[in-house]
C-alpha cells in the first residue's frame, strides 16, 4: 500500500515540470497572439481589423486608447458622437484597427505625421511580409517632425537627455543633462536617426503618444519601443512622409482611409483622395457619394468605396 501510495506521489511530481512547462509556453503563445505583428504573403496594403471596446468605469477616451494600444487622436476621430471626457460605463467604443499602408512603403520604417503612425514591415526569409503597427507622438505646431528618408544611427539602452538651450531658457532650473530614470522623458530607449537630433524613443509621459506635443522627436509607449528595438538595427531605413488620404484594394474591395489635413496642405481633399485612388489602378465600380462622405467625415476609419463586380 505504501508503496503504491509512493508511486503515485512520485508521478505526481513528474508531472507538475510538464504541466508549468504547458502552461509557460500558453502564456507566451497568448502574449504572442496579442502581438500588432501579422503576416502576409506579398507586400502588405492593408493590416489589422476594425473592432470595438467598451469603457470601463470612469475611464476617458485618451485612457481607452492607452488600454488598448492606440493614439488619442485617430481614437477621438473614430468616435465624435461621443463626450471624450465624459463616458458613461460600457460606452461602445470603435478601434480604428484596420490601417492602409503609406503609398510608397519601403521595408524598414514607414512613419505617416498625418495619422500618427509607424509601420515596421520586414521581410522574413520565406518570402513573407510581417508589418507591425504603432502609435506615435509627435512634433506639436511649430516644431513639426521634418518628412524625408532617413536612417537608423544610433541606438542607446537608458539614454541620457541633453536638455535643449530653449527648454532651460524657459525654465533655468533643467538640468544641461538629464540622466536615465522615472524624469527622462527620452524613457529607456533611444533610437537616433540619420537627421541630427531626431529619434524615436520612449516616454515618461504615455498620454503624450498619438498627440503632436513633441519639440520634434519621436513617442513611443514604452511597450512599443522595446519591441522595436529589438527588432531593429543600425542602417535601418526610415521613410516620414505625410499622407492624410490613403486608399488600397483589399480583395474584391477598393478602401479609402482618410485623415485631418492639419498641415492644411490639400485645398481640395476630395480631388487630393481621387488623385490617390488612382494610383491603386482600381478597375472596379466607385461609389463617389462615399468617397465624399468619407472624405467628409475624416473618421481615420479604412471605409469600402468600391466593389468588384462578378463577370
């Protein structure tokens, strides 16, 4: 009998390495799945799915877009008919999650000012396309982030800040330099580019991303930034361009996705949208009356405007 007992004790124990094994492994399965990351066979047009969320007790707008990984901004856009600073409990939510790629995408960085987004596309070695989405913060009206190729030069784990001359002259008390720790707004990575002062890196301030607040630089959630810096390297190519209206055919469906025009750069965004649809050489039918609607609305949602008819 007690030897019985004894077997069955020992098999127990053997099995409890394999059962934290399983369970270990399900974790990283899930915190893998929850990844922005998803794959595709060719160069990616379009990634990710629109879906929804409810608040959660007195949450604000800019707090649900945190939760669940997105900007402010594109967030408030999608959801006008609501008070974004007053939500009632279970307040329906949209989540602008299916996003068009920039016109013009390279693989490396893809960083679009006028949604305040980066796209990390890859290509991995079976000939496949993985593209990662992140928010962004940005530079606020004056010191906007400079458009253009660039690159990738440096990277620093804990950076330093080199406070800026015209940050000290309005408050004499900064520090010339501020080391790594819960007062670096720089946060626990740096990535430097090829333009002289410019980088994308982290945040002490994660309401601040999605928002163009910035003297210039780069926000990242702190999340965000360390996956992709694991992901990148020195050489990096970085494309900033600024694209309020982006359009794509996703399968028998032709998409517009369009954006504020903060810059005020288009006079006509209706006839800017119609240059972009295009350059997608779409051969399908057009709803115009949604075009304009969507062009109206500037919802940062990816909106059908056309479909594909069968022969």
């Amino acid at each position: 009998m007690a030897s019985k007992l004894f077997r069955t004790i020992m098999q127990i124990i053997n099995i409890v390495p394999v059962l934290f094994i399983l369970f270990f492994c399900a974790i990283a399965t899930l915190t893998q799945a929850s990844s922005v990351a998803e794959l595709s066979p060719t160069f990616p047009v379009v990634s990710g799915e629109i879906r929804t969320t409810v608040t959660i007790g007195s949450e604000t707008l800019m707090e649900v877009a945190r939760r669940e990984g997105f900007g402010y901004e594109v967030v408030a856009n999608s959801n006008r008919s609501v008070d974004p600073w007053i939500l009632k409990s279970g307040t329906k939510i949209t989540l602008p999650g299916q996003v068009i790629v920039p016109n013009g995408a390279i693989t490396g960085l893809n960083i679009n000012l006028a949604e305040l987004r980066l796209f990390h596309i890859l290509a991995l070695k079976d000939g496949h396309y993985q593209v990662s989405v992140y928010p962004l913060g940005i530079g606020r009206a004056g010191r906007e982030t400079p458009e253009g190729a660039s690159y990738i030069t440096t990277k620093k784990q804990k950076p330093q800040w080199q406070v800026p001359e015209s940050l000290r002259m309005q408050d004499p008390d900064l520090p010339q330099v501020m080391p790594p720790g819960p007062q670096n707004p720089l946060g626990d990575f740096w990535l430097g580019l090829s333009k002289p002062g410019y980088g994308l890196h982290g945040t002490n301030r994660p309401f601040g991303v999605g928002r163009r607040v910035s003297y210039g630089c780069i926000r990242m959630y702190p999340e965000d930034v360390a996956a992709l810096y694991d992901q990148v390297g020195i050489d990096t190519p970085v494309r900033i361009s600024y694209q309020p209206v982006k359009a794509a055919i996703h399968g028998d469906h032709l998409l517009l996705e369009v954006h504020p025009d903060y810059l005020g750069r288009f006079d006509d965004l209706f006839q800017q949208a119609l240059t972009v649809i295009s350059k997608t050489r779409w051969a399908g039918a057009i709803d115009y009356s949604r075009v304009r609607a969507v062009v109206s609305a500037q919802n940062s949602l990816s909106e059908v405007i056309g479909q594909r008819l069968d022969e």
